[in-house]
C-alpha cells in the first residue's frame, strides 16, 4: 500500500525544475518539519495529526495549470487515505505580490468553494519553500512523508 500511495504521489508530481545543483529528496531522506498557516487561521504541522501514519505533501496553487488540472485528485487523494493514516497537507508556496490570485484570502475562497477536507497552508514569504530549495526545488510536487520522519 506504502508504493500505491508513493507512486500516486509521484504520478500528481507535473515536474521538477532541472535547475544546476539541484538536488531532489529520495525515498528515506529527512523531510523538514514547518509549522504554517491554514486557511482557518490555525497553525499547522506534522505534529497536528497525532494518530498519522504518514502524510501526503501537496505543494499547490490557486493558479498552475496543473494545480488546477490535479486539484480534484487531490481531494480525491485525501478522502480515500485520510481514514487509513495518510491524510493530505497542501501548500502554497506562491509569492502572492507575484501572483495575486494566490493570496491568503483567495486561497481561503478556494478552499471554501471546493470544500477542501484537508488543510490548505500558506507559506508566507516562501520560508519553507526557501528552506527546501537546497533539497528540492519545487514547481508542482507531492511526497509521502512517513511518520518517522522520512520521506
């Protein structure tokens, strides 16, 4: 089940950037744990799902045209591993004075509007973005992570 959900995971993931000294996370590499902002105004971490087995790490937009063409498997992803230990964390690492259709409020709307059933987190300033981009750089990207602390 661990490979289904890994290789979904892979199958959403559009592309990675191919940029010079890029190095990507690996199966058993450490992910970084952050602490950001829902849109219901509550922080949120790995920590908030105490009973998770793992987590399936989205990073999303309201704007990528594959953001927007996978958004429906997202939910879907969600409803059908949630109750088996693998709920979904969205996040946005958008810049939203670069792209204004993904700020906080509009990300709040979305969420609202399609009914998201899993946390859709702003990472304002791109702090986690930034404190990835040494590992991985991101343009539309989903891992699991398992609750050890590896990917």
């Amino acid at each position: 089940m661990k490979k289904i959900i890994l290789l979904l995971a892979l199958a959403f993931s559009a592309f990675l950037s191919h940029a010079q000294n890029a190095v990507t996370l690996k199966a058993g590499d450490a992910a970084p744990d952050f602490k950001l902002k829902n849109v219901d105004n509550k922080e949120v971490s790995f920590g908030t799902f105490k009973d998770a087995k793992g987590y399936i790490v989205v990073f999303t937009c309201n704007t990528c045209p594959y953001a927007i063409g996978y958004e429906q498997r997202i939910i879907d992803l969600d409803k059908k591993f949630k109750s088996q230990g693998y709920p979904v964390i969205a996040i946005n690492p958008n810049d939203p004075e670069a792209s204004t259709a993904d700020t906080f409020a509009k990300m709040q709307d979305l969420a609202k509007d399609k009914k998201y059933s899993f946390p859709y987190l702003f990472d304002p300033g791109q702090k986690l973005r930034m404190s990835m981009e040494q590992n991985v750089h991101l343009i539309s990207l989903s891992f699991l992570k398992q609750q050890k602390e590896m990917l």
